[in-house]
C-alpha cells in the first residue's frame, strides 16, 4: 500500500508501462468525472488508489487539451467542452440527438418537466441531450452524466432491452448499489420489473435513483428493431407522477415512436 501512494513509484510505473497506464488512467479520471459530475484531486486519488501529485499531472494533461476544466467556484473539476469534439466524431449517436431534438423540446414544453435522451455507454445511461420545462425546479444540466442503469427510468428500458447474458455482465461490473432506500438492489426482484418494463413499453422510478425524483421514460428503436436510446420525463415526486397524469405515458410514447421512426423503425 505504501508504495501505492509514492509519487516516484507512480512514475516508475508509467515509464514500465511505456505511458499505457498513463492513458488508462487518464481514461478513469474522465469516467470518474463523468459519473460524479465533479471531483477533487483528493477524491480522485482516493478513488482510483494513487498518489495525489500523479492525479494532478494527469488532469493537468487533461485541461491542456481541454477534456477537462476546473470550476472556479468549487476548486474541483469537471469535464469540458473537448469531450463535445470527440463526440462529433460519433454519427450515429449524433443523429439520435439530431432527430430528437425537436421532439424532446415538444415534450418539455407539453408536460412543463426535464426531458432526457440517454443511450447505453460502458454499463451506464449516459444523457446526451436535454430539454427543461417551464415548471422545472433547478438547472442542473444532466448532458454527459452517466447514472446507473438499474436506478434510473432510461437505464432500466436500456436494460430491458439486453440479453440476460449480457445483463448479467453489467452486474458483474458495477453491481447493485444502492442509490436511495428504494433503489432495487435485488437481482430476481430486477429481473421482474424488467420483463415488465418489456412488456408495458415503459419504465418508471419513484425516488430510485434520487429522493424526490420520479421519472418515466420510454426506448427508441433505429432501423433493425434494436433499442438505441431512451426518451425521459422527470420532476418532483410531490407534484410529477406519470401515471396519474392522463395522456402522459401515451404522449412519451408516440415521442419514442415519432424519434423512431426518424431513425429508420417502422413498426411491424
């Protein structure tokens, strides 16, 4: 342990590595931030087992090429807009939050709350795209946050739409935790609302994934049938609560089905 927390047996192990571990590690920073929002050196270094100074040289690298950025405010840091570059460089996801655009700034207008595209990256939801409602509480912008797939309305239509092989590698990876004292942490209880969540269309959570949050959210098909993304509402439990709301499920639905249908699915 100690010699993990010696900054000269940190470098000694980039110069074995020929700097592949450098680039792995540079990797975890940015999925760290990425998950978390924003974090500390402390806290990355705590996290990933090494030396603070070697967290410090990484991220410096990162800021220089503007994969990363410091909130002044704070002192912490966070991912920056170098990330949106390498992404352009991703078609297919970039058409999905081209095609949805319009549909997803409609469903926030109509039903006054935070509307959210996610597609399945590295065994998380992450959000590519949002629009806010006029009743929205806060501003917290969810673009590029990865959140867990089986505490969250789009992780769990993501999930659904998986094989239980590959399901089951998901859980090996980043398990169970527990989100909130509601968050389903039992594997066969999971599997059940899952094969729900199939055959109802939908996906909602009430207070899983964060106390006071309730969401829905429904998938998006491209042209082969296959689920690439999911579509979501979300707001405060003490006012949202998508099945009382009459048109609400049936609306997000036909969202779903309209951005489908801009990716090439045609219902059969």
């Amino acid at each position: 342990m100690a010699a993990r927390n010696n900054p000269d047996f940190d470098k000694d192990a980039d110069a074995q590595g020929g700097g592949v571990q450098s680039v792995d590690r540079a990797l975890q920073i940015l999925e760290i931030l990425a998950r978390e929002g924003d974090a500390g050196v402390s806290e990355i270094a705590e996290e990933m087992g090494i030396h603070k100074s070697t967290v410090s040289r990484l991220v410096g690298s990162l800021v220089g090429r503007e994969l990363v950025r410091q909130n002044s405010e704070r002192g912490k840091y966070q991912l920056g807009f170098g990330i949106l570059r390498l992404a352009s460089s991703i078609p297919g996801r970039l058409s999905v939050v081209h095609e949805a655009r319009e549909v997803l700034e409609a469903l926030a207008n109509e039903y006054k709350e935070t509307v959210n595209l996610a597609v399945l990256r590295s065994n998380y939801a992450v959000n590519v795209d949002q629009a806010m409602g006029p009743s929205t509480l806060a501003t917290y912008d969810w673009v590029g946050s990865l959140t867990p797939l089986h505490a969250t309305s789009s992780g769990k239509v993501l999930l659904a739409a998986l094989t239980a092989d590959e399901r089951t590698q998901v859980f090996k990876a980043v398990g169970l935790p527990a989100r909130t004292p509601r968050t389903v942490t039992n594997r066969g209880e999971l599997e059940k609302q899952l094969l729900d969540v199939a055959r109802k269309g939908y996906a909602t959570v009430h207070e899983e994934f964060e106390i006071g949050l309730t969401a829905v959210a429904v998938p998006i098909f491209n042209h082969a049938g296959s689920v690439i993304a999911a579509v979501s509402i979300s707001g405060p439990a003490f006012r949202f609560s998508p099945e009382d709301q009459p048109g609400l499920i049936d609306g997000l639905r036909e969202a779903g089905l309209t951005i489908s249908a801009r990716m090439g699915y045609r219902a059969r």
